[in-house]
C-alpha cells in the first residue's frame, strides 16, 4: 500500500467530517494516536474537548446555542486498563463495557450501526490501541449504511499486530464533501507518523479546512512504561 501524505490528504478535502489516526512513532517507543472533529452547522461547531479521567469529551463551548446533544456530545477517548478506545461517538462507551465484559472490539460493535442521521448516515469510527508488556498491536472499524441505504450495515475490521515504527493508519467518517455527505471507502490509509506530539498536532490542525475545523485530541503513550501526554487544540478559546 502506498504511504500517502496525511497533510496532503486533509488539505484537498474540505470535509472528512470526523477523522481517527493511529500508529507507531518513527523511532518505536510510542502509541500514536489522534482524533478530530469537524462541523458544517452552528451545533457542530458549537464544541470543545475537555479532559474527562484519561480520556476526553466533547462539551457544548456555549450552552446556550446547544440544539441537539444526541450525535454531537461523548466520549471520544476512554481507557481500560492497558487499552485506549477511540471513536467518533458514544460508541466509546459500547467498545468500553464489551471489552470490560470479555468481548473482543469487533463483537463489541455487532450492537451498534451508523449514525441514525439520514440521509448521511455518517458511518461510526472506532479504533482500539493495546500497549502491554512493551508490545503494541491496535485496531480501526468502520460501521457504515450499504451505499447510502440504511436496511443494510456494512461492517469492516482492521487489525495491525506488532505496529511497524514510522506508520500508522488514518480513517475517516466522509469521503469528501457532499449533500448527502458521502460515506468513506476502502481501508484506512497508510500515512507517516512521526515522533514529535506537538510538531504532528500542528500538521494535523493546520492541514484541517479552517472554517470547518472544531477541535483536534493527540496523544503518544510509551510503549515500554504505558506513561501518555496528550494535547488538546480547540478551535473555540
């Protein structure tokens, strides 16, 4: 698979909606991951992240314009024990219980499907990252409507065991702009990784199309002792 440039992939889309990457720092010693979102309406556009534990969630930057809390405010980022989930929705809160209740990530996500916001049906991101024991594999889904048609859901898994230094893998909820929005297609793309947290946050902020842009959510975890540092840009101060 060719390795495609993540800030040439996100500055010709003005639109990918939603967007998780996850991988290996070039030197090794890190679990990469990153998670950001977008908004073409006032309520989209109307959050911020906020720390919640170790993970993070969307909250409303003015309660007041707050319509419709139901697709737009989760958790996006939730640990269980040497596992961190992270999805584009409450999901995160449906991979969290399976997993705490024996379930692989995959059976975890069969009670789920795409978002019920016709006539997009924007498909559910999820990935998972494992950090055990200096070892690290990590996994992406993508739940998604059959070519815009809601009777059927198309479900995909991606895993990538003993994560290769330097790469990751980047999914996103919309294939491009559109009306409706167009689901994303194929598997996730291969895309560099590098080893500075706040050099690849500035890449992946200001690769982001500046009017659509909400918020970004970056974190490197070291794989020898599972300590983390996030970063956290909203575009709402």
């Amino acid at each position: 698979m060719e390795m495609l440039s993540l800030e040439k992939e996100l500055k010709e889309n003005s639109y990918p909606g939603r967007g998780i990457v996850i991988g290996r720092s070039a030197d090794g010693t890190k679990a990469v991951t990153a998670y950001f979102i977008m908004g073409r309406s006032e309520n989209s556009r109307n959050r911020i992240f906020v720390e919640e534990g170790e993970g993070i969630r969307t909250q409303a930057f003015d309660p007041s314009k707050l319509v419709d809390p139901s697709l737009i405010i989760y958790a996006p980022v939730r640990v269980l024990g040497n596992k961190t989930i992270v999805t584009n929705g409450d999901q995160t809160d449906t991979i969290y219980e399976g997993m705490d209740h024996q379930l692989t990530f995959e059976q975890s996500l069969r009670s789920r499907e795409f978002e019920p916001d016709g006539p997009n049906y924007t498909p559910r991101i999820s990935g998972v990252m494992h950090v055990e024991n200096g070892s690290y594999s990590y996994a992406m889904s993508i739940l998604k409507s059959n070519n815009g048609d809601p009777s059927s859901c198309n479900r995909y898994t991606f895993a990538y065991s003993n994560a290769k230094a330097g790469e990751g893998h980047f999914i996103h909820t919309y294939k491009c702009d559109g009306n409706p929005l167009p689901s994303f297609e194929g598997e996730p793309k291969l895309v560099a990784i590098p080893d500075d947290m706040d050099a690849f946050a500035d890449l992946l902020w200001n690769s982001l199309n500046p009017d659509n842009k909400v918020s970004l959510f970056v974190r490197y975890i070291d794989i020898a002792t599972g300590s983390y540092a996030s970063k956290i840009v909203n575009k709402n101060q």
